[in-house]
C-alpha cells in the first residue's frame, strides 16, 4: 500500500490544516488510493502568550492532540514511501465546489469526538445561532465589540428575541465574551477542536471571525449562512460560489434579505437535526 506524507508550510491550526487534507481526500478517491486518519501536533505559542486561553484545553485544541481518530497504519505513515505537496493555502476553498459531501462525510468519519454526536446535536437545539470568536490567533486582527453585540441585538429584534446563541472561542476572558454573557449568550466549553468545528457545523447560522478559516469550514461543509464583520480580511477565502454568495454576509448591519436568510434558517433548523 502506498503511503503519502502531506506537507505543511508552517504550523497551522485545524482550520489551515483541513486546506491540505482536503485536497488528499480528493486525490485519494480519484486514484483509488487508501486513506489513513491523520495524527497531527502543532505547536502554537500565541494561545499561551495571550493568558486568557483555558490551560486544559492546550492538548486538544491547540496541539490537535487527539483530533482524529487513531489508526495503527498510521504509524506506517510515520514511514512514507512518496512525499506529495497538498498546499490548498492559494486557492482555499475555490477548487473544492462540489466536494462538500464527499469531505464532510470523511471529516466525520475520521474525527474522535469527546462525546457522541447526539450530546452536540443537542445543544445545537438549544443555541441555533453560533458565534465563533477568535482572540488568540497567530495574527493579530481587533475586533470591535460593537459588532458582535450590534449582531445579536439586530438579530433579536428583527428575527426573534428568544433566540438563544452559543459561544465556541479560544478566549474564556477577554471583555467582549463577558459583555456577550451579559446579553444572554452561553459560551460552550467543547474539550477538543474537532467538538468545536462539528458544533458549528450543525448550527442554523454562524457569525465568526474575519481572517479566520475555522468557521469558514462548516459554512462550507453545510451551506451554513456566514456572517463576518466589515473591513476585516474574510472574502479571499471563497468559501461559496457564485450560486450561493448570498450565504455570505460581510456588513455589520443587516439588510431585509438578510434577515430573511436567518429567519428561514432558523425556522428550518431542528427538522434537520433529528
């Protein structure tokens, strides 16, 4: 069995790294080649420099300890008999259009969940709309509090002021989560980052970060609407086509059509989930 070895420029996240795996994934099937789960580690020190990053979840979330679910041929990889590039970081998600079901299935296939998916099916119930909040990042972008809590207000009044929303962030600390506590929302500690992404993936609409691609990959996976501050680095992603541009909302306030997208999400959201 041949075995192949994905190079990474630098040590990325899960987000950048999927990128990669994916165009494997797709490589693998068109050549009719065997596909092993990866065991990956990745060293960052920007989670530990920002000191407002959970200790616990260091393992799991940061050093993707654990992510994916453990194969013994995995240790014949460390082994490889043909190294091949997958670098995906140029074109990000624009070569991937009409692989979305093909990768998702594998992602779920392939990752090791801290619980069974009916505990995340469950509280994607109870908070339909996710927020996706990146603070400790290998780069450094401000994100002004007034979007996120400018979001929710619109979002309560125009579509449903019971609606309740789920935080998944690397941050525990930072003034904008206390703020966003206070206007009711509930910040979820997943264990790992695959709880994390698959959470997401399960949500009616997500509002994320700009600059980051974790979010971007649900929204991909599923189709999800994806809602990114204005003037913060998102568009270069591509993570829809033309046929569904309109599932991504780059403003900071909502127009009527917009409102409606959520609206209809959410009002479609559990029949999905059971």
């Amino acid at each position: 069995m041949k075995i192949h070895k994905i190079i990474f420029d630098r040590g990325t996240g899960l987000g950048n790294r999927l990128f990669p795996w994916a165009r494997a994934i797709i490589s693998a099937k068109k050549n009719e080649e065997s596909w092993i789960p990866p065991i990956w580690t990745n060293v960052r020190l920007a989670p530990l420099r920002a000191r407002n990053v959970k200790i616990s979840n260091l393992l799991f979330k940061f050093f993707l300890i654990n992510n994916f679910k453990f194969n013994l041929k995995s240790i014949q990889a460390l082994w490889v008999q043909k190294t091949i590039k997958h670098n995906g970081l140029k074109n990000y998600f624009a070569d991937l259009y009409g692989e979305e079901n093909l990768l998702y299935s594998e992602f779920c296939k392939q990752i090791k969940l801290s619980k069974p998916a009916s505990h995340f099916k469950e509280i994607a119930k109870m908070y339909p709309i996710m927020l996706n909040i990146r603070t400790g990042n290998d780069f450094a972008i401000k994100y002004e509090t007034d979007f996120f809590t400018g979001m929710i207000t619109q979002i309560k009044k125009s579509v449903n002021s019971d609606i309740a929303f789920g935080i998944i962030t690397d941050s525990q600390n930072s003034t904008l989560i206390k703020q966003l506590k206070e206007k009711g929302c509930f910040v979820i500690n997943n264990k790992k980052a695959v709880d994390d992404l698959y959470l997401l993936s399960l949500s009616a609409v997500i509002i994320g970060s700009g600059g980051s691609s974790f979010c971007c990959w649900p929204a991909y996976f599923k189709k999800i609407p994806l809602i990114i501050q204005e003037n913060t680095p998102h568009e270069y992603f591509r993570v829809f086509n033309d046929q569904n541009k309109h599932l991504f909302i780059q403003r900071n306030r909502l127009t009527e059509e917009n409102i409606k997208l959520i609206k209809f999400q959410v009002d479609n959201h559990y029949q999905h989930l059971d």
